[in-house]
C-alpha cells in the first residue's frame, strides 16, 4: 500500500536530482521502510548498441538512488544521507526493451548510519537483475538546508 505522504516526498526529491532527471528515474511507491524506482529503457541507458543490453553503471544508478531514497521512508524527519559504501552484485543482464525497477528496503537505523538493502528487476520481481547493500551516514536535518527540506517535505510539518 502506497504512503502519499512519503511517496510526494521521494518523488520531490528524486526529481531534485540531475541524474535522476537525465535517466528518467522516478518513484512507483513509497511507505514506511520501502521504495520502488523505475528507470526507463531509453537509448542513453544502453550500453552495447549491437545487443541493446542496459549499461551497468545505469543500473547501478537507479539501485544508488533507490537505496539513498529509502532513508526517507524511515526517518522521522527528512535529512540528506550520503552514501558510504554500497555493493553491487550483478545476477544477469537486463532484457533490452523493458524498464527496471529496483526495491529497497531500510533494515537498521542507528544515529549515525542506516542500512539498506535493493534489488532490481524487471517484470518478475523473484528474476533479480542485480542486488546490494549500502549504508548511508545520517547528517542530522539541521545540517539540510532550510529551504531544500521545505520543498522535499511540501511544507509539511515535520
């Protein structure tokens, strides 16, 4: 079930980010602990002309900022957290033609570091394209400013 709440506020964010914007990435659903992206099969994202096979560093994005996203879905008030460390492990290639959507989940909050889990797929969610695990450093949302919290939030009080 879709959180509105969460999910205008993955969608604002994602729709900040100039990547996101280039690739077409953007938000399917959002609530508490989980968030699926999908990334657009589009001509920029292929990485073997000859096959149309999706370059990995496309995928790799989308699990990034999947992964990154999902923080908003677990923390109480919006605060940026930039990734430490994330590990992409690569099942198979993506079919040429098709988007890829990639679910994340946050597993363990702490004050300083929260734990994430994504896979990507494409229409089957049990064929998994690629998997990882990422943490991310919480900066506090003091450390956000102002301005930029206000236009992720809508508003919304926290």
């Amino acid at each position: 079930m879709n959180d509105e709440t969460l999910f205008g506020r993955v969608s604002r964010f994602i729709g900040t980010l100039r990547h996101c914007q280039h690739l077409g990435i953007q938000a399917v659903s959002a609530r508490k602990n989980e968030l699926v992206v999908e990334l657009p099969y589009t001509d920029a994202i292929v990485g073997n002309p000859e096959t149309g096979v999706i370059h990995g560093g496309a995928i790799t994005t989308l699990m990034d900022t999947a992964s990154g996203t999902v923080v908003i879905c677990a923390l109480p008030e919006f605060e940026l957290c930039p990734t430490l460390d994330l590990r992409v492990d690569y099942m198979r290639a993506a079919e040429p033609g098709h988007p890829v959507y990639a679910r994340a989940i946050v597993y363990r909050v702490t004050n300083n570091i929260i734990f994430t889990r994504c896979e990507a797929y494409q229409a089957d969610p049990d064929q998994t394209i690629a998997h990882c695990v990422g943490t991310f450093m919480r900066i506090g949302p003091e450390a956000t400013p102002k301005a930029y919290r206000e236009l992720i939030t809508g508003g919304d009080a926290e």
